[in-house]
C-alpha cells in the first residue's frame, strides 16, 4: 500500500528549533485567533472575517472591489466568499453594483451601515489585540515579533 509520499535522499528536515518555533506560531495564532474572535463574539458582533472583509472594502472607497480582488487581498477560497458576501448583504453592510467596465462582473461596496458595524468591531477587536498581544510583550518585543514575522509573509 502506497502512501504517495515522495522522500527526496537530499531533503533536509527541519531542526528541533523549527520544528519548535513552527508549533509555537501555529499555537499562538489558534491561541490569540480564538481569544479575539470570543471577545467579538460575547458582545454579539459577527465573525472577525466580516471585519476583515469590511475594512478591504472601506480601504477600496468608492471604486469598491470584486468578487475576486476580495479573495486575493484575504487569501480566502472563491466557494467560501460567497457565502459570506452574501451574508453580509442581507445585513445591509454592503452592497453588490453592476461594474461599469464588462457589465457581467459586479462591485462590492461597503454602505454606512458597514462602516459603523466596523468602526464599533475595532473597538473590541483593537482592545483584544491589547490584552492578548500588548500587555504581554515590551514595545520592543513586539516590533522584534513584528520583524521576525514579515520574514516569514515574504
């Protein structure tokens, strides 16, 4: 029974460290990810994806951003989006508009309802990333995590 693993004779695995540090990310973000999204989710706001969604969507202005511009800037799955496009436009956050340019395509846009909903979910997500990150790390320390991570996003 083949497994379909492929071991190349020269690969290299990682050190203990790696492998150390790997599992420390991964837990800190499923640690602080859970802690922020319960902070949300206690005084009754929606998902931190919507913020995310919103907050692209305030970013774009008034020329807005498609369907797939969306998925791009959030690394999101196209099946997932619609879905949550479409949740968040019954609840008036945004709004859908034929684009100018093809006709076929269509704009999302965030409405005035969008931009509160967001203003009032940074109050709490802003202050979750206080308690969960902030209070824990020295200013220096988080500007050395800050640098520390980019490294690994490039």
């Amino acid at each position: 029974m083949s497994m379909h693993t492929h071991v190349k004779s020269d690969m290299t695995l990682p050190s203990d460290n790696t492998v150390q540090a790997w599992a420390r990310l991964v837990r800190a973000y499923q640690t602080t990810f859970s802690f922020v999204e319960n902070a949300l989710k206690n005084d009754g706001y929606p998902p931190l994806i919507w913020y995310d969604v919103l907050l692209e969507l305030e970013r774009a202005g008034d020329a807005g951003l498609r369907p797939f511009e969306l998925e791009r800037k959030l690394m999101l799955q196209q099946y997932g989006v619609s879905r949550l496009i479409e949740r968040i436009e019954k609840s008036g956050h945004l709004k859908r508009e034929v684009c100018k340019e093809d006709r076929r395509g269509q704009r999302l846009l965030i409405t005035k309802e969008g931009k509160k909903l967001r203003r009032k979910m940074w109050s709490i997500y802003g202050s979750a990333i206080e308690d969960v990150v902030g209070v824990k790390l020295t200013p220096k320390q988080t500007k050395t995590l800050s640098e520390l991570l980019v490294k690994l996003i490039d």
